[in-house]
C-alpha cells in the first residue's frame, strides 16, 4: 500500500500554569506527542482505528478532496467513509 508522509499543523492549545511548569522542569518530554497520544485515546473510546481514520482520509485525498472539503463535509468518522464510498461507486 503506497502512504504519503504525515503532515503536521501547528495548533494552539491552552494548559494551566502548573502544566507550563512541569513540562518547563521536563524539558525532554515532547509536548506535542502527549497531545497525539492524548488523541489516539479519545479515537480508542470512540472505537475509530487512526490507521482506518488515516487510509480512508488519504483516500479521500487520492479522490481529489483538499482537507477544507472534507472538513466541509465531515464532521464524523461514518461521514468521511459515506463520502469516500460514494465517490468510489
């Protein structure tokens, strides 16, 4: 199967002062990994696999959708696979 790197964005995120501090005390942990494993644990309680989540945004790509279109018309794992399946038939 042919994978296209990960792209990152930055986004903003608020944290308390006492969250600044420790991670300021623990200048070797990469903040921005606690936040994507903080979501790949959402994903896993809402039972939405990131591999699946990931292939089937690719796909959605591969289709010719840019992420604002898919955004536009998502707003949930079962809508992104609708509109993929969709452009698929």
């Amino acid at each position: 199967m042919h994978t296209h790197p990960a792209h990152m964005i930055t986004r903003a995120v608020t944290i308390e002062d006492i969250d600044d501090l420790y991670l300021t005390w623990n200048s070797h942990i990469n903040g921005s990994a606690l936040y994507r494993r903080a979501l790949r644990d959402e994903m896993e309680l809402r039972d939405v696999d990131p591999d699946e989540l990931r292939d089937l945004f690719e796909r959605a790509r591969e289709q010719g959708y840019t992420k604002d279109e898919i955004v536009d018309e998502t707003n949930r794992y079962a809508d992104l696979k609708a509109l993929v399946d969709d452009a698929e038939e």
